[in-house]
C-alpha cells in the first residue's frame, strides 16, 4: 500500500462513515437555544500585573461572589439525594455472587468519600431521551450514609479529584476548568493556574502534603507536562524534562521533594506493533533527575504516594489481553509487589488510617469477591469489601470509573485560596531525546562529537557542506539557524542565519566556496506556510546568508547537482498552486494549497555568474526526492524518484548540460524512492536501498555503468533502507549509515552502518553508530574521517530530531 | 482566575440570540466533526452539545463573530480530544478485524472495520491530526492553527500516525490476503 492508497482509504473511511450525514440530529438543534438560558456565562478574566495582592484578589472575589449569590448563580448547597437502591456502606447478607465477601470495617466517623458517578441527567443528549449519562461528583459520608451528589444543578461532566490533606478542600475538574470545594459543597471557586499561550489547558490537580503547593498537568506547545503552583506566591513551574504527549496524574511525595506521574513509552519501534505502554515515572520538584520507577511491562498507571512515604501504589493498565490489578513499588523502583489478583481491581488511593481503597469489578479471573469499593493493607493482606456496588449506584463494569477518594483528616492547613498564579516559568532540563531502546555502544571506528543544538533546543541542520577551508556548514530545515562544525576542534558553533527556514532544502558548494540554498518549504512556526521560489548564498568568508535570483517555479524536495561549468543544476520537486492573493508574500515566495502539491518533471540551472536561475530542458518524469549525480564526463545522471499516485519511478535520464536536454537510460530493475546514489571512482553509480512502489523498503541495490547505460545487480545491504546515507570513501568504498526500515508489520530507524566494498561488489554491516536516525547527513571530511549529524529518530509524537554527531574514522 | 458574576438580562439577550445563531449556522459541521473524530454517534452528539456549552461560557474571549469558526472549530476538538481521553487508553488489537479482510479493501465493510480499528489504536492527538487533515481536509498549517501547536508537531503527529496506520492496515491487508 502506497501512502497515497493510505490517504485514499482513509478519505473514503471518513465519507462512508461520515460523508452520508448531512445534517445533525434534530434534537440536537433544538437544544441549542437552551444553552443561554441555562448556563451562566463566565467573564473574560481581567488582566492583572503580577504583584497585584491578594487581599485585591479576595476582595474582587468577595464582591463577585455576593454579586453571584445574589444573582441565584452560585450553585446551591447541596441536597441529600440518596443513591438508587441502597445507601449502606456494609452489606448485610451474602453478596452478590460467589464466596461471601468479608466487610470491611467502617470508615472514620466524620471523613467521607468523594467519587464519580455516571448519572442520567435531564438535558438534551440528543439519545431520543429526555436524559443523557454525564459524570457528576458525588459524596458518601464514612459511614456509608448520606450519599448525594455535590452540586445537582450541574450538567457537566466532573473529575479528577483530589482532598486536601487536612481534608478541608476538594480540587476537581468541571469540563477542563478546575475548581475548588468541600465536602459540604461550597460554592466552587476557580483554580486559576496562569494558563495562557502556548499552554492550553490545566488539568489533574493535586495538592501536596503540607498544602502549599499544588501539581497539576499542563499542555502546552502540544506536549503535556508536570507543573507546579506555589500556592502563597503564585509561582507556576513547568517541569520541562517531564514532557511527552501523554503525561498524566501527577502525585507529590509526603515530603513535597518529588512528584509521581505516568506516561507513556516513547517509542514502541521495532518487533510487531506493540501497544503503547505506560510507566510510573518519578522528578523531583525542581525538574531534576527524572527517571522511570514501575517496569513498562506493566503499563502502570494512575501512581498514589503512601503517607509514610514508603510506597508507591498503581494499576496495571487496560492493555490487550493483561489483567488489570494494584501494585506497591519502591521509589527507587525496587521490591516490586502485586497486591490483587483478581484481574479487576483498579484505582488504589490510601485511605487516612494507612489502609489502601480499591475498587474491584465482577468479571475477574481470580478470588475476587463481590463488586465494590474495598479495603486492604498496605501489604495486600486482609482485603474486604467496603461499600457494595449496589449501594454506590453504578454498574459493575463502570465501578472503575467511579475512582473512590477518601477524605483524609488531620494534615496539614492548606494556603487558603483564592490563589494567584503568575506566569509559567520553565524549571529543570529539557525533556531528554526520547531512546527508549538501549543505546548500543559505539561500534570501533565511532566517536561522538558534540551535537548540533540550535537557540531552541533542536537539532539544525537538515543539509551538511564540505567548505574549503575543511569546516562544514549544518543549516537548512524547519530552523533559519545554521552552524559551522570544525573537524580541528570536533565542536559546532552559529554562524549567520538564513534569511528563510528551508524544509526540504538543497545546499550546493559553488566553485568560488560559497554555498547556494534553493527553495524548500516555509515552516519555521505555525503561522508559516508555502514553497519558496528564493534562493540565498552563504559566504563563509564573511559567515552570512544573502538573497540570490529566485528559481521559475518553488521547489521542496527537489534536487540541485553541481556541473563542471559551475553552474548547478535544479531538478524536480514538490511544487504548488499560484500565490495566494492577500497574502504577504516576502522574499520571492508562493503561498500553497498543500492539497494542490504537483511533483515537478521541470529542471532549472543557476548561474552563479548572474545569480539567476533560467530553465533548461524537462525530466522523462516527474520525480521529487529522486537523485542526480554528476557523471565523470560531465553529465548528470537521474534516477527514480516519487511518481505519479506516489509510485515510484524506476526511469533514469541523463541530463547533458551542452545540450540542456534529458534522454532516457536504462531503467533499474524496481521503481525506488529515498534511496542514495553514488558516484565510485570507477565512474559507475550505485543506487542503494529506497522505498518501492508497493511501500516496502529495499536491501537491494542496483549500479549505473555509463558505458552501457545499464542498470545491473549491487547486491543487498544487511537491512533494508531508506532515508540514509552512503558516502563514497577515499579508498573507494562507501560507507551506508541508518535510515527507516520497514516491511509493512513491523517497523525502526536504524543505528547500523555497513560498507559496500566495490571491488568485491558485497556490503558487510561494521557496526553502530549509537543513536537510529534517518534523514541525517554525512559529509566526508578532507582528512578522510565521516561527519554523520542529525537526522530524525522516532519518538511517542513522530519524529524527534536527534541533535547528536558521530565520527566515523575508516 | 475567572469570576462568575451576573451578567445584565438585556447584555446576555443580545448575547444569546448572536449565539444561537452562529451555533445553528455552524451545527451540521460541527456535528459531522465530531463523528469524524469520535465515531460514535452519541458520543458526537454529547460532545458537540457540551462543545456548544462551552463555546456560550467563554463567550466573552470571542473579540470577532467571523471568527467563530476556528474559535468554536478549537473548543470542539479540545472536546473531543477529551472524551477521547476519558475512554482511557486502549491498546488495540485488530487481528480480529484482520480475519475478516479478503484482500480487497475496496470500500468494504471489513475494510472499513480495519480502518476505524486502527484509527481507534491511535492516541486521542494523533487521531485528532488525522480527522482534521483526511476528513477536513485542512492543511498543515490550518490544522496548527486551529489545535494551538506548532506545525511540526502537527507534520510530526501525522507522520507518527500514517506511519502506524501504514503499519497495522499492512498487517491487516497481508494477513487478509493470506486467508
């Protein structure tokens, strides 16, 4: 299957499952003009400078809030609405199913337990019924008595709560918003945690023991991340080593030092497509020192601290096939212990007189008793059921999300709220690169040298120059920042910016040193967009980039190949439609229509006598991330490339720069794309790996006589590739290093290298180069040695830049 | 930190009638959003409801009607990301959609099982980038803008995502064919 063939089906998926709807559900309609006359607006908050007291901050409140009591907006104090059925927490009799159950002992008098109730509730939910199901916030007092839900007149769903130690305050979630009540239910003030751009939204708060701070999950720049709040001075941290695209439920220790959370894996590469696995990880409270606690082969989740400090409780998660049951950790990852084994118990908190409150369902596979909320210590020992299924309302299948949560008492007073947060401010180191997998050492003839880091954090480079004087220009991709490394000091160090970011970029040494950049794509940030018609110049003897002529047609992912005259020549590429009217255009850009995107059969050839691009005859096809490699005799060879429908191409032709015309050659036995070609001293090309027309990844390659004009069999490379580098050697060889393999079920960006020898016409794998990227660059420096520098790895979001350069030493 | 205080009856008519209006003008797109990124009928119908609640409580950041869109376009993806979200995370196995492929997926419902199962083994923000660029059609840039995060997430969200796409349908595919 052909990424266009995905694309395809994915389009007729959403039409046949979507495009048939015209209209939505009448009821739906009708309820829209409700919504005004039932939901209280909230106002826009007012932008306060920082330093502004809270005493200020209390007294907008106060007013606000008589205004609102007076209004009959605030919601009223809660009724004693009993849960169906029954309102006991002990069951009397035997229960449900199965061996009776023993009980636990009642909870502590006056403590209560907060939970999530599905309820039916009378608002249009567009079911054909009067009611719809929403989660709702409920309280049961501790013996078993007086459930009711907190705030009946509600109709949002609620979640994510979290007592306070002392027990006087509950946080919860109110449709993304947070908010902050008791267990008598006061009116709700909001949570405020200086969220504003680029964060987008706060959510599964938490406060900590000594009720000074609070921790929550921020999203921000589409990642999400452990955050902090002083609650007495504002101040909001945002733990940045803790990013990924999946962080969640966030705990502090007793101590307040670190703070518990769950995420994901960061990579499931490699071996069949595994389910995404999560961990209990662990950071200490400035940012520092994060690391993994729980084996991921548990896929834990939901971590809860243990008041002595001494463990950390979590579930097992929902993974195909895996029972889901508690777990106690040490911090420091050791002594791992099952404490369930009935496959159903989930959502462990510690109850205040050190016992652990669990839920468990009916369907287990193992001695699980009657469905409810129960109790066990802290060992696992002396499990009993608590309050029954039947008396907490709910299914037992939805016991799980019921996520019961035990009022503590006695702990520590919390900094009464109203709370005013300032800006976020980034604390601790940067999330690390994810490498989920070992990193193998560094096979013989590999050394590390230094990374290519730009001003934010990433990786730069997408092309790798050969300058005269021995150094080599990094710059091009998503980024205008650019680098110099030196081989004499194996460091990186900026240089001038390019006056555009360039995706898909070319980078030329012309005769006289300088180095020209043609076109690629305008994505430096969200607002950026387009192909760029420009080109632009470094001079490395003054270390800046300046606009030259611009090329007749945008390019992306075309080609520019160096010809003996000096002139260079520009082949192929993604293209698009005509500008944008309206739009600033600047430098000589074209705004795009992505879905307009043409691949290009047209070539061009700059002269770096006049700066300017002129055009010259076309390809037998159109081709984009093709090859073109100057011959001995001064032609350049083409050869495959993406085609029509994303097919690739397996046509070659031979450009002749004294006729300006293309000619067709002998084809390759397969159509390749995202393949290396490469000039050996004896004249021929070997064309090396790719991806096939039907999207598998080839080992195979092919060689290009110029005496024949034939294509004939190089053997096979150990792994198949695509996307990685084969650079020819001063002794002949060439070394191939990384790329993306793939066989259609399974799928890795490659650490490993191998050197094609053609003199015995065989490649043999010589080891890893530590870290897998494809898409990395490798530029032969004059001493001999091999720079190999960024590139992509891939991470839990997509594709991660991998910031890091070895050196291969022949 | 937001404060909820009365608003004048004469200021929220007002309000209410500009809302109701752009909400019924934007219903059907809205609604159709929804299933795109949920699936299930229902639960597009309860998130374009709760969408819309949101969208009349934070009436007060919307500075310009004709903007509603992209604005209200945000609230109801943060929606759905949501929900999707509170399904908890499901690892999918689609070996049992796979035993029920021929080897022709040519828009048939064994195909069209296979796709919403991997789809389903997407996370929430990756199946979101995928509705928004394969059932919206919007650009990389459009789809940036309308979720708040960079476009090289979102290029690096949809390469993540076809490429296991890629991965699980080619598995479904070849093993289909086989049987």
């Amino acid at each position: 299957m052909t990424d266009r063939e995905l694309e395809q089906r994915l389009r007729a998926w959403y039409v046949a499952e979507v495009g048939g709807i015209e209209t939505a559900p009448a009821d739906l309609r009708e309820s829209l003009a409700a919504i005004p006359a039932t939901t209280p607006l909230v106002r826009r908050p007012l932008t306060r400078r920082r330093g502004l007291t809270l005493l200020a901050v209390a007294a907008v409140l106060a007013v606000g809030g008589a205004l609102a009591v007076g209004s009959g907006l605030v919601r009223p104090k809660p009724r004693v609405t009993p849960a169906p059925n029954v309102a006991v927490v002990a069951p009397s009799g035997a229960p449900a199913s199965g061996t009776p159950s023993p009980t636990a002992a009642p909870l502590r008098p006056g403590a209560s337990i907060a939970f999530i109730r599905t309820v039916e509730k009378k608002r249009a939910c567009f079911r054909g019924t009067a009611t719809c199901p929403t989660s709702r916030l409920w309280i049961v007092g501790a013996d078993g008595r007086d459930a009711h839900e907190l705030f009946p007149d509600g109709v949002t769903n609620q979640g994510d709560l979290a007592w306070s130690s002392d027990g006087t305050r509950l946080l919860y979630s109110d449709d993304g918003s947070m908010y902050v009540t008791d267990a008598s239910g006061s009116p709700p003030q909001p949570v405020g945690t200086g969220c504003a751009v680029p964060c987008t939204g706060d959510s599964q708060v938490a406060f900590s023991s000594d009720g000074r701070s609070i921790v929550f999950i921020r999203d921000s720049s589409g990642v999400t991340m452990v955050a902090t709040m002083d609650l007495a001075t504002g101040r909001v941290a945002e733990l940045t080593s803790t990013s990924s695209d999946a962080t969640a439920a966030p705990a502090w220790s007793p101590d307040g030092k670190q703070i518990v959370f769950f995420r994901f894996g960061e990579k499931d590469g490699g071996g069949p497509v595994p389910p995404r696995l999560s961990a209990v990880w662990m950071v200490d409270a400035d940012g520092q020192n994060l690391r993994q606690v729980s084996p991921m082969t548990l896929a834990a989740q939901y971590p809860e601290w243990s008041p002595d400090g001494a463990r950390i409780l979590f579930e097992s998660g929902p993974v195909t096939g895996a029972d889901q049951d508690i777990y106690a950790v040490r911090p420091d990852g050791s002594d791992v212990r099952r404490l369930t084994s009935d496959a159903t118990s989930t959502t462990a908190t510690w109850a205040a007189d050190g016992r652990i409150l669990f839920t468990r369902g009916s369907s287990g596979s193992g001695s699980g008793g009657s469905p409810g909320w129960w109790t066990m210590d802290a060992d696992g020992t002396n499990a009993a059921v608590l309050v029954p299924v039947a008396a907490i309302g709910v299914a037992a299948a939805d016991l799980q999300g019921t996520r019961p949560t035990w009022q503590p008492t006695g702990g520590a007073a919390i900094v009464p709220p109203p709370w005013t947060p300032a800006t976020g401010i980034a604390v601790g180191p940067p999330a690390p690169t994810p490498s989920p997998t070992p990193t193998p050492p560094l096979s013989p003839g590999f050394g590390w040298t230094g990374s290519t880091p730009s001003p934010d954090g990433g990786p730069v480079g997408e092309t790798a120059t050969l300058l005269a004087d021995g150094r080599v220009l990094l710059a091009g991709g998503c980024t205008t920042a650019a680098v110099l490394y030196d081989p004499t000091t194996g460091t990186f160090t900026p240089t001038g910016s390019m006056t555009a970011s360039r995706g898909g970029t070319t980078a030329t040494r012309l005769v006289d040193g300088r180095v020209l950049f043609t076109g690629g794509g305008d994505c430096a940030d969200a607002n950026s967009s387009g192909i760029w018609a420009s080109a632009e110049l470094y001079d490395p003897t003054t270390g800046t980039f300046s606009l030259t002529g611009s090329m007749q047609t945008p390019r992306e992912q075309h080609v520019a190949t160096l010809l003996k005259d000096g002139r260079v020549l520009i082949t192929g590429g993604v293209t698009g439609a005509s500008p944008t009217t309206g739009t600033a255009v600047s430098l000589a850009s074209y705004r795009l229509v992505e879905t307009s995107a043409i691949v290009l059969k047209s070539a061009e050839l700059y002269d770096p006598a006049t700066g300017t691009f002129s055009r010259t005859g076309s390809m037998s096809s159109i081709r984009d991330q093709h090859s073109a490699t100057l011959l001995q005799d001064g032609r350049v060879l083409v050869v495959g490339g993406g085609g029509e429908g994303y097919a690739s191409v397996s046509s070659a032709d031979l450009y002749d720069p004294a006729t300006g015309r293309f000619t067709k050659t002998g084809s390759m036995k397969t159509g390749r794309w995202l393949h290396t070609a490469t000039l050996l001293q004896d004249g021929r090309v070997l064309v090396a790996g790719g991806r096939s027309p039907q999207d598998s990844v080839y080992r195979s390659a092919e060689v290009y006589d110029p005496a024949t004009g034939r294509f004939g069999s190089a053997g096979s490379m150990g792994e198949g590739r695509q996307q990685h580098t084969a650079t020819l050697l001063a002794d002949g060889r060439v070394l191939i290093a990384g790329g993306y393999w793939s066989d259609g079920q399974h799928w890795r960006v490659l650490s490993s290298t191998e050197m094609y020898d053609p003199r015995t016409g065989n490649f043999s794998p010589i080891g890893s180069m530590g870290t897998p990227r494809d898409g990395a660059t490798a530029t032969l420096l004059d001493d001999g040695r091999v720079l190999i520098a960024g590139g992509e790895d891939i991470g839990n979001g997509g594709g991660v830049g991998v910031a890091s350069a070895v050196l291969y030493q022949p | 930190m937001a404060e909820r205080v009365p608003t004048r009856a004469s200021d929220t008519s007002d309000r209410s009638v500009a809302f109701v209006r752009l909400a019924d003008e934007h219903l059907d797109k809205a609604y159709r959003l929804a299933r795109a990124i949920l699936r299930e009928p229902a639960e597009a119908q309860d998130a374009t409801h709760d969408a819309f609640v949101q969208a009349w409580r934070k009436w007060d950041t919307l500075r310009d009607a004709s903007r509603f869109e992209p604005w209200f376009d945000r609230i109801l993806v943060n929606t759905c990301r949501n929900r999707l979200r509170s399904r908890r995370w499901q690892a999918t196995d689609i070996s049992a959609e796979v035993a029920l492929v021929t080897g022709d997926h040519s828009g048939t419902s064994a195909d069209r099982d296979v796709i919403g199962a991997a789809l389903a083994g997407l996370s929430p923000d990756h199946q979101v980038v995928v509705a928004l660029r394969y059932y919206r059609d919007l650009t990389v840039d459009e789809i940036a803008r309308r979720l708040d995060i960079p476009r090289g997430t979102v290029q690096s969200r949809l390469h993540y995502a076809l490429k296991r796409l890629h991965d699980r349908i080619d598995a479904a595919d070849t093993k289909g064919t086989v049987r």
